[in-house]
C-alpha cells in the first residue's frame, strides 16, 4: 500500500505535548480566573445552522466561513445551498444560546466560553484557521449597570497578572465620548466618523502632516481647527487615575453623547480603583474605537509594555443588543475575548513562552524486573498521594532511563534497588539539579510532595 | 427584520451552565486521572485534509463523515471533491500526528487526548453528532510491552472510582486467545469468526436454541460439540483473580494463538493485582471481541454493575500497528476511549448525574449602594483567597438576591450592612442550609475556605 504524508493545513496550532503543557496551563490560568469572578461554563457546538449563523450577512467574516456537509446530505440534496456551517467566533453562539434559552437563564447572564472557532483565513504565518478564543460576557435582560464595565478590566487584571507574561496596560475609551466630541467638532455621521479614525490610525506610520493634509483635503474637507483637535484627542493617554479625570475635565462640554460617555468613563474609572486593580495597570486611551460598529460604549484594548509590536491581548466593550436577530428581547452586554492561539504563536516567537516541565512529576525506574510488583505497588502509593507517576514497564540501563526522564522533562527519577529495599530506602534523582538524595521508603511520599510543592512555587 | 428561530442541530449535547459545570467536572477528574497515570496532553485541529482522515476507505464511517469548505475554496474549485474533513475519532488524528512528529516524540509514547469528534449520524435519540471522547494510548515503537496493558485498567479504575457513578466492573478478553480457541474449534477464518461471535450475541434476546439452531444449520454448519463448547467459552467470566486463572487454565491446551493469548492474560491479571486494583473491580469475560478488526490482544470493556443496559462506559485494547497507512515504522499500542457525552448523557437519563452546584461560591450582596466600593474591595479578598465570587451590581431587594442566589445554585450570600459595618462583622447566609451567622469581617475568608472545604468533602 502506497503511504498517505501525515500532515496537517496550514494555519492549526498542532504542539508537541510539552509545548501543549504550557498551553493547557494559559487556558487552565484563564479558566481559573473567569470562575474566579462568577463567571459560569458555557459549550456549544461547533457546528451550527448556516442561516442561525449567517443573520448578519456580507462582510469578510462571511466569505470566510467553513460549510459542512455530511455525506448522506450531500447525496440528499446535489448542488443546493448547504445547511451547516462552523462558528467563526464566540459571539453569535452566544447570541443563539441566550435567545435559545432565555427563559431558563438568571440575567445578568455571566458566562465564560473557551472553544475553538474556524476561519478559511488565506495560509498566512500568523494566521489561523482554527484557534481557542477565551470569552466573557455578562448580558443583562433590559439594561445592565455601567458597573458591569468596571468589572471587566478586574478580570483581565488578575486573568494576565497569572499568566506572568510581563507588565501589561488595560487601555479604556467609550465610543459616546468619542461620538459625542467628533459630532461637536462637526462630524456626526457614523461612517464617516470611522473613516476619519482610519486615518487618523496611520499617524505612526505616515505622520501627523500626511494625516492633516488626508483630512483638510477634498475628500474629507474638515476645517484645520477641527483636524487638530482630533489629532490631540486620539492621543491622550492618561497616566493615573487623577490625571485619567483631569485629561477628561480638559476636554471642555460637548453634547449629551460626550458627557454621557465622560460620566461612564468616569465612573468605571472609579470602580476599578475600588476593585483594586492598581494604576500603573489601566489608563486612558482615546484613540481606541474597535473596527466594529458593534461596540456602544466603553470600549478595552489590553496592551504589553514591553511588546507593543504584538497589539492587543485582550480587547471588547459595550454593546447595546446582542441577540436582536434572534430574540424581541432587549439584551444589552459588555464582554471580552482572548485569542489564546495567536497570543501563545506570538509570546513564543518574543521568547515569552517556553517549553513546560512535563505534567509527570516522577519516574519510577525499573532497577531489577524481579522488582516490578514493588515498582508499580510504589507507583500506585504516589498516584494516590496526588503525584502524577510513570513507571518504566520495559527495563533498559539505568542511565538510558535517566536519559529518557530528562528528555521528557520529568524532574525526579526514583531507583529502588537491591540496595536500597536491603536498606528500606529509596534513591530519588532530581534531573534538573542533577543531585541525588536517599529517602526512607516510609518518607518517599512526604519529601517528593515538599520537593514537588517547591518547584512548582519557584515555576 | 424577520426574527431568525434560535436553534441548534438535533444530536448534539447543549447545555445549561449548571449542567455544563457538572460535565466540566467529569472532564476534569478524567483528566486529572489521566495526567496521574503519566499521560501527556495531545490536541489536534478538529479540521483534516480528507486524503489523511480516509486512508481506510469504506463503511459506515465514511458514510457518516462530515466534510468541510470554505467560500473561497468553493468558489475556485466548482464541484471538485472536497479536500477537508471534520474528525471522526481520536485514533485516526492520533494516528497521522504520531506519523507527522514521529522523531520529536519519545517511545513508548504516552498521550491522552479529550476533543470532540463529528460523526453524521441519522438524528435519534441518544445518537450525537458532536460528541466528546476522552482517550488514552500507549504507543511503542518497533514493540510494547504486554505490561502495559496491564496499566490501562488501573488508569479505567482510578478514573471510574473518583467519578463515583456506582460500582463498575473492567471486562477483559484477549483476540488472540479467542482466535486459537475457534481455531482450535474448526472456525479459523477470522471473518468467519467475527460472524460467530454475532450470531453468539444473540443469546441473551433468542435464547440458545435459537443461537444452537443457526451455527449448526445450513449458513455455519458447525458441528454440535464446537457450538457447546463456543457457548461455553462466551459465557465464561470470573469471580476473582485466581478464580479468572483457573479459568484460564480449565481451557484446556491449544493452538499457539490461544497459548499466547492465556499467557499474555495471566501476565496482564497477575499485574493489575499489583497495580492495586481490587479484584471486584475486575474480571475476565470471554465474551467481549470489540466489533473492529483493529484489535489484535487484549481487550477492554467496563460496564456499570447496576446499569447493564448502559452497556461499555469505557472500551479499547491492543491494536498490531498504529499508523501503517502514514509511515513504515512499526507502531503497536494499546488504549481505551471514554465517550463522555454519551456516557454524560446517559447518567443523567438514570438519575445518575444530578445539576452541579454552582461553581460561584459566595454571592456578595448590595444592601446599601454607598458601600458598593467596600462590597468591590471585599470580593477582591475573597478573589484574592481563590474563593469564587460574585457581586450584586445591581442592587434590589436583598429577599431578591438571596433568591437570585439559590436559583444559581450559589451556597454563601454575604451581607455587609449598617449594622455589621458598625459591630466590624459580616452577616453570612448558608442557602443550602438556610441558616445563616455573623462572623468578624477578619476572619471572613478564612471562615468560608472552612465552610467551602467541608462542603467540597461532602460532595
């Protein structure tokens, strides 16, 4: 038989199970803290309806949808249109998932989701065609409190601050305030408030004159008094919380939209000092709009100080309805998500990641095979105590087991030999210190938990 | 707008977060027994080129696959056949990701993997198309040793007992053993055999006339003696472990299939009992052939002692060569697969699985909104101490809270109001209990890690 080449398409983050060991331990962290801040599991499938899915037609997101066909169906039906397709985000299941079940849910609505979603992406370093996003939302039925925002950036605080990926900033605006100023400085149409900010985007990389020449020009024709204020709105950045007011004081009145955002902007400001997330780790950010016209009110974008070349970690906002295509229900909410594929492609390539010690904490070496009962009878005391064990079932030199550990990235391999059972002690070999100690048999367990308990506390 | 109905496809497992943390649950013991055991974590894209997933064309498989296609492909292609596919196992993906990462790995190769597989089944009842399974595999390269089929049941109990869905009993059988006996019994064709063992499970619903009439009839023609003796050996099962040898041994001698195959169970039983597991846990059962041609040695089935008609909860055995279709290294293994959303739903059809409790532990409720920031700041304590926590941001009538907070499913409610804020103490409310205590705000989060413990312990 002729092979089949073992590979995968492009664009799938397949690991090597020491690398899937660094990655389950990111999403076990973000888990944690999501369930942390009250946040409940939800699954759906991957698989839904194509006309559930595809409400909201046009756009990018739809020219990169993946349809599904069974081949019974296909039989079935020949050339008509097909009737599955995979999720390409989180957001729509959940939308289809609450008007679903509305009745049998308690609003506010708080769910995390953590699955993977499917795009036909063009085969791209960098880019995927599957990968996990990490979700919350907290949707309320009728209106949800502003205080909901504020709660927010807490996760995200205490979801990165155990991921330990080094100093981050939770970057706020809120699209009224930001409505509100462009419709006083003369541009009050929606669309063309995001072209403005489209360019406004290229200040990095073509200057501020290119910027001002695009915006006094014809197409645009903004007066040069306007095109300056925005310039200096777009780039306050605020550097405590008293300076994050002061620089919204500053601003001067505008209309209702404005003041509304400031005072949404300002109470979140407020609540997330109270939530004890500390100020080095928020601020202001008035150039943040999120591409999407879904967002209505505040609005985050998550940012690493040292790595800004990465973009955002971690963005979402406020948006005003989110099953509207589903339900008559009026369900406002406010969510985040975290693309764990890309960032984890991304921390590696910065070096910010690296290969975990194995999730096997011991390994039970086979001396003398007259000795594998003991072996596996000491194997089966340390899985009881909590400690992950693999025992060596075909024996081998020694060394050729040490060997074996190491590369594994197991760090303690236990010898129980002739000496030692004469003795009723055990030998444990600590791979990454490269030391060896004698225990007594009846103290094995208790001394690995220490050592175990040790290692994990240095990382 | 037209209202789109939210729905989802029929066969897959959706569900509310109370019953999605109780699954979550499942997932994790299985998990966390799986890693105690050794195993590494695997994942690989639910996405496969349809060359790699199809290289053992034909059966009901293929007919249930689901294929993939993104727009653009589509649109490119016209009706060419479709290069993607969604998985339908774990074992093919296995398969192809040993192949690809062959020289990276170490043998024996010891991986765990809990994804979910497609299969397109015709919607009935109890039928999934999206469905977890949650496997094990110990992959050799050039052999593997019988030993570690001994290990596949201890990791089945482990994993079965802290699950605590009743007493469970592992099945075990070996091919080879079967094999030798029909040969020795003038059934050597294994196709023939297969069809033996069909007509043999028949048993318990026609009865053995039935069974006795049809394999010495015109079809099989085998002679009366060798059907007594075939309905003798199927209905052969143990009562302990020297009860399972002298079973064994009452076989009488046999070709050498059969000799190996006793052998290679004795070995297999004598280290089990080594490995701890206890005898009612375990017993041989002759009867159980696996339907796939794939297995080759030993095999596995669990059943739940007081359920039978649930059937296996937990199934695999010895398989001669892994990845023949991908590579020619000789790769044998041996594993089991749990397919936990059926296994999920079932329990919960027998009243087996009940509605978690919330993963929320405590509820911080809003009696005085002026104190929302010592409410914010008391949560973060309690966060800080890994207690999950929620906080009413919307205030209300607190009847209405607790309320809220036993519909969740949420234990604790706390009150922090004029009273307690002036006494320094903090009103804890027990839902589940129904009684509730006021403790010093110091010693709150120590009082309810005590509480939340016990709680844990009793389960």
């Amino acid at each position: 038989m002729a092979l089949t080449p073992a590979r995968t398409m492009p664009g799938v983050l397949e690991l090597l199970p020491l690398d899937q060991i660094a990655f389950q331990r990111m999403l076990d962290i973000i888990r944690r803290n999501y369930e942390r801040f009250g946040f409940l599991p939800v699954e759906t499938p991957a698989i839904e309806y194509t006309d559930v899915l595809l409400t909201k037609t046009g756009g990018e997101t739809e020219r990169q949808v993946y349809f599904v066909e069974s081949t019974g169906a296909r039989e079935k039906k020949g050339d008509d249109a097909p009737e599955l397709a995979l999720r390409f985000d989180l957001t729509v299941p959940l939308a289809r998932y609450v008007a679903e079940h509305e009745r049998e849910l308690s609003f506010p609505f708080r769910r995390y989701q953590m699955q993977k979603v499917y795009r036909g992406e063009r085969a791209q370093r960098g880019r995927f065609r599957e990968f996990y996003q990490c979700d919350i939302d907290v949707i309320g039925k009728d209106s949800l409190s502003i205080r909901y925002d504020a709660e927010i950036p807490a996760v995200i605080y205490s979801v990165f601050r155990e991921l330990a990926i080094g100093p981050f900033t939770i970057q706020l605006n809120n699209r009224k305030l930001m409505r509100g100023y462009f419709e006083s400085l003369g541009v009050a149409d929606a669309a063309q408030q995001m072209l403005v900010l489209r360019e406004v985007d290229k200040l990095d990389k073509r200057g501020a004159d290119y910027v001002r020449d695009t915006l006094t020009g014809e197409g645009f024709g903004l007066a040069h008094d306007a095109v300056e204020k925005i310039l200096a709105f777009v780039q306050v950045r605020s550097a405590s919380l008293q300076d994050a007011i002061d620089k919204l004081d500053a601003l001067g009145a505008g209309p209702e939209a404005m003041e509304q955002g400031r005072a949404e902007l300002k109470e979140v400001l407020g609540l997330i000092h109270a939530l004890g997330v500390p100020e080095t780790h928020y601020a202001l950010n008035l150039s943040i709009a999120r591409g999407l016209d879904y967002y209505t009110g505040t609005v985050y974008e998550t940012t690493l100080n040292d790595h800004p070349q990465i973009g955002s970690i971690c963005s979402g906002g406020r948006y005003e309805n989110l099953a509207g295509q589903y339900t008559k229900s009026h369900l406002p909410g406010v969510g985040i998500s975290i693309g764990l594929s890309r960032l984890y492609w991304q921390l590696r390539e910065a070096g910010l990641v690296h290969t975990a010690q194995s999730t096997v904490d011991v390994l039970v070496t086979q001396m003398d095979e007259a000795q594998l009962p003991a072996y596996l009878a000491l194997a089966g005391e340390l899985r009881g105590a909590g400690i992950a064990t693999e025992v060596v079932l075909e024996g081998g030199k020694l060394g050729k087991q040490f060997k074996y550990a190491d590369r594994a990235g197991i760090r303690f391999a236990v010898v129980l030999g002739e000496d030692e059972l004469a003795k009723g002690v055990v030998t444990v070999k600590d791979l990454r210190r490269g030391d060896q100690f004698e225990v007594a048999r009846t103290e094995l367990v208790k001394t690995l938990r220490v050592e175990l308990e040790q290692a994990a506390a240095m990382g």
